[in-house]
C-alpha cells in the first residue's frame, strides 16, 4: 500500500515538467518505415541487440539510457495525483491500413484529434500493434499492446500505450478485422479504411503509469513521452493471430527487449480523493 500526500504530487509534477526540456536526442522522426534493415529475431545479425550497429544515426539504439520499453517494477513506481486525468479530444478521420512488415498501422491521413500533456497538445497520427507486449508489468508480459502516436507541432513525441490479455475480442480491432485479412500476407500492402474513431479505443481506466523514454524501433529517438494504460484489457486468440501474420521475419513476433530503467522514475496517477492506492493492473 502507497501513501499519497498531494504535496509530493505536485513536486513530482514539477520534476517531471523539468524532465521535458529539450536534450539532443528528441523522438523527433517517426520509427524506420523498411522492415528489411532490421528484425526482432534475437542473435541474428541484424536483432535487437545490433540495431545501434546498422547505421550510424541508429547508435542510441544501443546506448541510449532513456530506451523503451521497460518493466514497470511497483518498487519504482511513485503516486503522483497532480498529474492530473488523460485529457484526450478525439475525433473520426480517414485513415489508411498499412502493412509495415513489422507490424500493422493504422495512419490517419488528417490527424485524429489531440491528447494534452503539460501545457503541449499532441496530434495522433496513426496507431500500431506488438504482440506480445513491450512493456511488461513487475516481469509480466501480456499477449498485446496497443500504441498510439501522437506528435506535437514542432515534432515531440507522446505515445499511449494499452496492454492486453486473451480473452474477448477487442471491438476496436474487431472493426479492422477484414482489411487486416486483406493485407496481412501483402509485404507493404495498405488498404484506405475510410473514417476511423480512435475514441473506440477504450482505456478502461483513468489510473496510467508515466515515464520518458524512447521510440521502440530504429532510430530509437529519446525523449517519448509514455503513457500507459493501469487497464489491461482484453484481445482474442484470432486478434493476435491475425496481428503476427504481418511480421514477415523469423520471430513472428515483434515486440523489443524490455530495456534497462537506468534510475529513470516512474510515475502513476489515479484520482488523489484516496488516501491509499494498491498498484495493480
């Protein structure tokens, strides 16, 4: 059990706005849009754990020190209400399915509306699927995530993130079910969807954990804002299967090594009405 003291939100805040201060390295591109230059299969010469050696505007890659994902360990988790409830103004835009060969995206072709953090409005431009999950929580991975990608106007980084379980079909990606089909064997194959609502994608939770990291494919980029979801949500076995048809690599999976903390803090907001909080999924 965490004791919350508002006090100590607030000053976390302050901290955490100090952290968004330009540094050298900001996730000011999108990830690597040709999946040949790299995999996820592990020990291979073009893996995980050589990204940073393929190409030199790759380096942070391997030796970062703000990298994503990470384990959200409960032990460096700290409460901090002053952060304040998502604030998110979506809407319904056209959108174009695209088969990355790492992964499925779905690209609005407009922007879909904006997310609000410390004073910056973030545009979404397009969200994609890792199965299993990047993040894990306290060790645990989950059979998905979810991340959207937001920027802002002079090109910052904020990505939201929604894990999943097996269980029932998500209904966000019970609506893209056919044209995933239609693609998911087509290497760079896209697809126009029409209007898509990215307020179907349910979070499920006003609880989410916050911390500064990085893109989590080439180049690698620092200084992501991350939000992820305290709600894990659930995806069927047919969801996910469809999802890892589109890793045209020999992992058939496409989620990145979870990445060293570094000392970094991680932050966790839920409504600050209640003085005891248990940190759970």
């Amino acid at each position: 059990m965490l004791e919350m003291r508002q006090v100590e939100g607030f000053l976390f805040s302050a901290l955490f706005v100090v952290l968004l201060v330009p540094w050298s390295h900001f996730a000011t591109a999108q990830e690597v849009e040709d999946e040949r230059e790299f995999s996820y299969v592990v020990g291979s010469p073009d893996g995980p754990e050589h990204w940073g050696e393929i190409h030199q505007e790759w380096a942070l890659c391997n030796n970062g020190d703000m990298q994503s994902p990470i384990d959200l360990l409960h032990e460096r988790v700290h409460v901090v209400p002053g952060l304040g409830r998502i604030q998110r103004s979506y809407r319904a835009s056209n959108a174009t399915l695209r088969n990355r060969g790492h992964d499925i995206m779905l690209e609005w072709e407009e922007g879909a509306g904006t997310i609000h953090i410390n004073g910056t409005d973030y545009e979404l431009r397009q969200c994609h699927w890792h199965s299993p999950s990047e993040h894990s929580i306290n060790g645990k991975r989950f059979a998905m995530e979810l991340h959207m990608v937001h920027v802002s106007a002079d090109q910052r980084v904020a990505v939201v993130g929604i894990m999943y379980t097996i269980g029932r079909p998500d209904t966000f990606l019970s609506e893209l079910m056919e044209d995933i089909e239609e693609i998911a064997d087509i290497r760079e194959g896209e697809r126009a969807v029409g209007l898509m609502d990215p307020r179907h994608i349910e979070l499920g939770s006003r609880k989410y954990y916050r911390y500064m990291g990085s893109l989590t494919t080439p180049p690698c980029d620092q200084g992501v804002v991350w939000t992820i979801s305290g709600k894990i949500r659930t995806v069927s076995k047919e969801q996910t299967a469809l999802l890892r048809q589109a890793v045209h690599d020999e992992a058939e999976e496409n989620a990145r090594p979870i990445q060293p903390i570094n000392g970094r803090e991680i932050q966790f907001y839920t409504p600050w009405d209640r003085k005891n909080v248990e940190i759970h999924p």
